[in-house]
C-alpha cells in the first residue's frame, strides 16, 4: 500500500465514523427532544414527547401563576393569572420542544444540535372564565346607557334625555390575550355605548300625549228620564286612563274599567223585588220598582276610543234598565197560599243586644219571596247586616273563640229559617254548620245553620212548582219562620238526630288579659262537648222521592277563663344620704301590657251554653 494510499484512508475513516455517530444521533433523537433544549426553563433534552409532557405537568403544578396588570382607562388592577382562565400548556410546551431543529435550513438545523435552547412556557386562556371575572372586576368602569323616558313634570309629559355609556372591549381583551398568553400588562380599550331609544324618538309621544291631558265629563242618564248625573274626572284622573309608550299612546283598559266601577257604584240603582208584606193578619204584594246600571262592557270600549280623542270633553255613558226579576203581576194572590211548614225556636238567656238581632233579622226576612225554580238566600233576605240595618254587636264565633261582633244572634233567625225550608223537603245549595253546638237551638241537635257575610250563607232551591212566601214572627223569646205556597201532594219525613260519636269538652285555660285588675277574673268562653249527628230525610211527590243526609260535626270546645295579671315582686329600694345618715324606702310593682289583638268576627255563638236533652223533629204531614 502506498503512502499515498494511507494517507487516503485516514481521512476517510474519520468521516465515515463522525457519519456513522451523526447517523446514529439522529436515530436515537428521531422521536426525542434535541439534548440541550429546555422549557420554562424545565431541560426536557433527550425525553420523548410523552416524557416531556408529563415532566412539564408535574413541574407546572407547583408553579406560582404569574401576575397580570389589567389596565381599563385610568384604573388598573393586579390580578392572578389563573384566575383570568390562564393556565400552562404542557402538551403545547413539549410539542414547541420537539420541534426545535426540526424544521427551517440544514444549517439551522445543524446550530440547533450543538446550542442551548430555552423556549417561553406556552399557555392557553379559558375565554368563558376570563370573561366572566374581568366582567366583575371591570363593573366600576361599566356604565350603563339611560334610554331617554317620558315623565310627568309640573303636570305635563316631558322626554328625559337619553345618556350615553361606557362598556369595555371584552372580545379584543380575550383575543389578545389568547394570542398572548404570556402577556403581564392587557388593556381593556373603553367602549361607548349609546342608548336604543333617544329624546328626538320620544317627543312626538309626549306632545301628542301632553293634548289628551284635559277634564271630561262622564255623563250618565238613567233610562226614562231627562236627569244627567255626571262625574267630572280631573285632567290627573285622565292622565291614569292611558299608557304612553315609545309607539304610542294606547288606553289602559284596566284603569278605565276601576273608574266606571266607581261611577257605577254611585249612580246605578238596583231594582227592588215585589215582595209581601204584612196586613194585619193577610198579606198584600208590594209594588216592584225598576233600576238601572252602567253597561260596563260598553262604556269600557267606549271611553277607551273617546279617551284618546283630544276633542272630546263629554263623554254620554250608555245605561240600560235593570228590571226586578219578581214582579208585583207575577206575584199569586197570597188568599191563594196555604201553610207549607214552619219552625219556631226560643232563645232564653240572651242578652238584651242578641235579642234586637234576632227581632230585626226576623224582621227583614218578613215577606221575602222565592219565585218558583228560585233561590231562597238569606244573606239577600236580611241584607246587610250592620249598625246601619238596624243590628247591633254580639257574641259570635272567630278563629277558635266566642268573641264580640256586629250580628250576634242574626244566626237564630237562619237556623228557624233553615228548619222550616228542610221541614219543605227544598234541596240545600249551602248551609253551613255553627263551630260547636250552641244551646239556643236545642233541644234539636245537629239542625242550625250559620251564616255570615259575606262569606258564609244559607241557600235554598225553591222546586215547589210555585213560589214561596216567607212570613217570619218574633214574639217573646221565640222566633218563627212560616212558609206559604201552593199546595202539594208533597210529603216529607226526617228522622230523629242520630248521634255517631261524642266527645267530652276539653279542661279549662286561663289567660291573662292585661286589660283587667291583677287578681280580676271572668269567663270569657264556654264549654260545649263534642258531637257527630246524622239525619235522614225522605221527600215523596208526584214524581217520586228522593234521600239526602244531613250531617254535622260540632268540636269540643273549651272553657276559657280570663285573670288579670300576676304583678311583678315589690323591690324595696333604700336610699343613703351620706350626709344626714337619712333612709327612705319606696316599694315598685308594676304589669307590662302588650299591643292590643284585633280579632276578625266570623259566626253567632251562645252566651252561656247549657246542654239540653235531645228532641225528636216534628213530622210534616
């Protein structure tokens, strides 16, 4: 071998070793990280992609996020990173790692193999968690924009200017930051934000408005007369009768029909039923009398087209005739009635109040008629029963106890009254059963009814085929409802109160009642023992018969008693005069007293209840 030769070879067999290393190198990192690159400053050389990314994970994981200074006009604040929605990117971290020296030119390539590479932590924004805490941490540089408004001012429509607000550009704010996750300082840009509705859009509105503002006249004549009864509304009146809106001025039926209401309660006339009413010992009809009222579905309409014409001041309401629904022609002869049934109860032991109740609810109830298919309403026989119809206060029944109220003993003449329908085999539509049993209606059990307005009533259907004369009495300490009709072939029969279950009166309570002398005690309720009672009725006629039951359940009640209050311990108070060695002594006692309670009233109840022996009913024949 020549020296030539060698000196050949040698060469040679060094590039053949350095390409068998490079070739080497470059297998050994086809699917590993260049040695000496590292991320976030974490050396991640020589691991594969997987090997890296968790490396990465682990050391993120203890890392403290950054701080951010979000800027929005001249306020700024600090915020952590992570709570802006930043958070580190292994996957994207290892991924930028890998591809060091993959890419670009040979030479570059070639540098990358032999230089220290350090590459920026790569992060990722949640866009929904930014958002909402920038939102949150921004709402003092958020103003809203005012649409502009109509109001009233010094009695006339005027536009409040709109006002323009201030927002910040969230969507720039995000994008940036997403494209920049490493950004310390992100500026919110301020945005205006101008009202939907303007002053200019509004004006028309309030002038055209501001021209409905006037007085008008309603004016309401009754039928067959040449009376003109007005209500004058006031321009403030008017005004509530219309919404103004930014598209218009429409009426405000709600408001409209309130006012016609009114108007209707002042001026409408209700019709008065023929009726009977007492001759001696006959009866003879009274003369029915026609009403009349506002159409409210007419006037309605009417006024909310009128109300949104300028031009109109006076405004004529159509009224129509409310006609009594029995006549005094319809009325039968009352020589033509005979007695149908009748019931009678006393009332021993009432007071004197309770008395003047039953004789003017009697009273009341005298000569009332019930048109064949009709009603018999005791609530629209007596009418109402206040001071002004003649009744005065007595004990009812309210939320669990025996208490002073307007009507007491009005029940004494329902309870005779429903005795006497149910004797006439009439279907009840509602009655309703006192709270326990009350001793002025024994020594029947289970056969009151109590009523009370408006809510509790008594209604009977009238199904004699003719009408129904009420005639009720009272004389002494005894109430009577007789009732006169035509004359059937009807029978009723009604059994004795049947008693399902009793249960004794509960023990007594004492309460105090501040309203007394300490030591000072009265009753203030009674006792009465529970009961279950059932009746049966049969009604036969012409066309058959019919059975219903009546049941009642009266509650135990319970004794009350009332005692004054106990007065506090008395304290003797000793005073020194340091000077003159003087003692005096004071003894103190005194009773708290709460707010007073309203009591709601709600049924009739007895004074001072005694338990009598049961009865049997009368039969009707």
């Amino acid at each position: 071998m020549t020296d030539m030769n060698r000196k050949m070879i040698v060469p040679i067999s060094i590039l053949a070793g350095l390409g068998l290393g490079w070739g080497g190198f470059e297998a050994y990192h086809a699917s590993r990280i260049l040695p000496l690159v590292s991320a976030a400053g974490i050396s991640v050389g020589g691991l594969t992609l997987f090997e890296a990314k968790s490396k990465l994970a682990g050391s993120f994981k203890n890392q403290t996020p950054p701080t951010i200074k979000v800027q929005a006009g001249a306020k700024s604040m600090n915020v952590a990173a992570n709570e802006l929605g930043w958070q580190p990117n292994p996957q994207a971290s290892a991924q930028a790692a890998f591809d060091v020296g993959r890419g670009g030119n040979l030479l570059e390539n070639l540098r990358m193999r032999v230089s220290s590479v350090n590459l920026p932590l790569v992060a990722q924004v949640d866009a929904a968690q930014f958002q909402s805490r920038v939102k949150a941490l921004s709402e003092p540089f958020t103003v809203a924009a005012k649409n502009a408004a109509i109001v009233v001012a010094s009695g006339k429509y005027v536009v409040r200017a709109d006002t323009t607000g201030q927002s910040l550009d969230f969507a720039g704010a995000i994008k940036n930051f997403k494209a920049n996750p490493n950004l310390r300082e992100l500026e919110l840009q301020t945005i205006a934000v101008s009202a939907t509705l303007k002053k200019a859009d509004l004006e028309p509105v309030a002038e055209k408005a501001n021209l409905l503002v006037r007085n008008v006249a309603l004016q309401y004549t009754p039928p067959g007369t040449d009376k003109n009864l007005v209500q004058n509304l006031s321009t403030a009146e008017v005004r509530n009768l219309f919404f103004v809106k930014r598209d218009g001025l429409i009426p405000d039926g709600a408001a409209i029909a309130r006012t016609l209401s009114r108007v209707g309660s002042r001026f409408d006339r209700n019709p008065v039923n023929a009726r009977y009413k007492s001759a001696g010992a006959s009866f003879v009809k009274t003369k029915d009398q026609i009403g009349f009222k506002l159409d409210q579905t007419v006037a309605t309409k009417l006024v909310s087209s009128e109300i949104l014409n300028p031009e109109t001041t006076q405004i004529v309401l159509p009224v129509i005739v409310n006609k009594p629904s029995i006549t005094s022609a319809s009325l039968p002869d009352p020589k033509s009635f005979s007695l149908i049934s009748s019931a009678t109860t006393t009332f021993y032991g009432s007071p004197s109040a309770r008395i003047q109740n039953v004789y003017t609810a009697i009273g009341h109830l005298n000569g009332y008629v019930v048109p064949a298919e009709g009603v018999f309403d005791f609530n629209d026989a007596v009418g109402d029963i206040g001071l002004e119809n003649g009744f005065s206060e007595g004990l009812i029944i309210s939320q669990g106890r025996t208490v002073k109220g307007i009507g007491g003993g009005v029940c004494q003449a329902s309870t005779t009254a429903f005795r006497a329908l149910y004797k006439a085999g009439l279907p009840i539509l509602e009655r309703n059963q006192h709270a326990y049993r009350v001793h002025y209606y024994d020594p029947i059990i289970g056969m009151d009814a109590a009523v009370y307005q408006p809510s509790l009533n008594l209604r009977m259907k009238n199904d004699t085929g003719g009408p129904i004369l009420v005639r009720a009495s009272a004389r002494g300490l005894s109430a009577t409802v007789q009732l006169y009709g035509i004359a059937s072939k009807r029978k009723v029969v009604i059994s004795n109160p049947q008693i399902l279950w009793h249960t004794p009166a509960p023990a007594s309570k004492t309460e105090v009642d501040y309203s007394l002398r300490p030591g000072q005690r009265k009753q203030v309720d009674w006792s009465a023992d529970g009961y279950g009672v059932r009746v049966n009725r049969t009604v036969i006629d012409p066309s058959g018969s019919r059975k219903d039951v009546l049941s009642t359940n009266y509650r135990p009640w319970q004794a009350v008693y009332a005692v004054g209050p106990t007065p506090r311990p008395i304290v003797r108070v000793t005073n020194y005069n340091s000077t003159r060695r003087k003692v005096t002594t004071s003894a103190r006692a005194s009773v708290k007293k709460p707010a007073a309670k309203i009591v709601n009233t709600v049924v009739e109840a007895n004074s001072t209840p005694v338990l009598v022996p049961i009865a049997p009913i009368p039969q009707t024949p």
